[in-house]
C-alpha cells in the first residue's frame, strides 16, 4: 500500500476549485483556519486518504474507542463560479519518502479534478509570543503572489524563515511540475509544543476571509484566544516552579 483513496462523492462537478490545505504543524496554525473554514463554511467531506506510511498511532475519540489518524478533503461551492477544496487531518507524513508520496498523489488527485490553484498554510516558529503576528507569502511565481497582494501579507521572506518544511512546502514546490499554480500563507507563532497559534490563525484567516468574500466571523477566536495565552501562561509557570525546586538555582529561560 502507498495511499488509498476513498471517494465519498463520486464526479464532482466543480468550477475553478482551489485546495486550501491545513495540516498539523508549528502552532497548529495551518489546522487551526482549515479547520475553521470546514466548520464555519459548513463544507462537506468527499475524500478519505489512508496510508501505512502514516506515524504508527491511533487517537482515541470522545467515545473511548481507537481511531486510526485521518487526512481527509472537504468541498464548499461559494457560488457558481468558484469552489473550494480543505485538505485537513489528524496528522501529515513525517519523513521525507512518505511526504513526498503524498504531496505527489495530492498534485494528482487535483489534476484530475482540474485544480487550478492551491494555498497552503503554516506557522513561522518564534522565541516569543508575538504580540501582532505578521503572515508571510511565498511561491514559486510572482504572479501568483501579486494575485494576493494586500498591505498586511509581506513577501519579503527570504532571511527570515528557513525550509518550509513537510506538505506545505511540498506542495508548493511540486506544483509547478503540475502546472498548478501555488502559494504559502505563513503566520507567526510562538515556536512552543504546547502552544496553539490562534492569533497567527486569525490573520490568515482575515485575509482568506477578505480574498474570497466570505463574510465570517471571526470575533469567535478572540475568546479562544486568550483562553490559550492564559493556560499557557499557567503550565509555563509550573515548570518554571518544578525547576527553580528541583535545581535550587534560579531558572530565567526554559528551552
């Protein structure tokens, strides 16, 4: 087995569909709009991908029982003139052979369904929490990235972030094999395993909001926001607590 596919709609018929793609990553912050988008936008699932080349895991749900971890496609049709396609998931390939067969069997899943554009999205790893995150843009065509031109989207990336790493960058650096066009939609976040990058979400999401018209809501996250800030703040306390006991010495950073 390399991937299977499952298609739980079968010849859809869409009108210049775009993959918007959110998997896990730094701060989550990729999940975090995808995720939204599915639940605000009320799109529904027609695909299912499975592989053994998936981290050997399972979650277990809120009814107590074995998961195996999905990677799944949603589909929402904004009008009679464009849909649009979610690739989310529980998890992404880790190594590099997984990553790549499935960033190419993704490109091909949308040929066939004569995608003509894919936005991918992630986090931008910081020391510190970042008080107005920035979202960074890159692809491997300028024309791509004048089509998102907007006064809070920098494209000057070069020198501030390193390799793009997993399906995100993938995808974007394969599709111009493709012929698809591509871009990466980049947030700044806290580089924190425990941290959830909802204000990096949020400005991406304003801006996606913005491009395709699609009149969310977003105050809903300001909520969740400072919810997440104030755990964190909490948990990082403890362990600044359990070092200063447990070294007797005085602990100003945690790495």
């Amino acid at each position: 087995m390399v991937w299977e596919i499952n298609k739980l709609k079968q010849n859809l018929k869409l009108n210049n569909p775009i993959i918007i793609e959110g998997l896990p990553g730094i701060g989550n912050v990729g999940k975090l709009v995808a995720d939204f988008l599915v639940d605000e936008l009320k799109a529904e699932k027609s695909m299912e991908f499975f592989s053994d080349e998936l981290p050997h895991m399972v979650f277990v749900n809120e009814k107590n029982l074995v998961e195996l971890p999905k990677i799944e496609i949603y589909h929402k049709k904004l009008n009679k003139t464009q849909d649009l396609l979610f690739l989310v998931g529980d998890i992404q390939p880790v190594d590099s052979k997984s990553s790549y067969n499935f960033s190419n069997m993704i490109l091909s899943t949308a040929k066939s369904l004569k995608v003509k554009e894919i936005i991918t999205l992630g986090g931008i790893g910081l020391p510190k929490i970042p008080k107005k995150p920035k979202v960074y843009c890159t692809s491997t065509s300028k024309e791509t990235i004048k089509k998102y031109k907007d006064k809070k989207l920098h494209s000057k990336l070069y020198g501030i972030v390193g390799p793009i790493m997993g399906v995100s960058g993938l995808l974007v650096g394969l599709s111009k094999k493709k012929k698809i066009d591509s871009i990466a939609l980049l947030a700044e976040t806290y580089n924190h395993p425990m941290y959830l990058g909802i204000n990096g979400a949020k400005e991406i999401l304003k801006l996606i909001n913005k491009k395709f018209e699609l009149k969310l809501d977003l105050k809903k996250l300001d909520k969740e926001s400072k919810k997440v800030d104030k755990q964190l703040l909490e948990s990082m306390g403890e362990i600044y607590s359990m070092a200063k006991k447990e070294k007797g010495v005085d602990t100003t950073y945690i790495g």
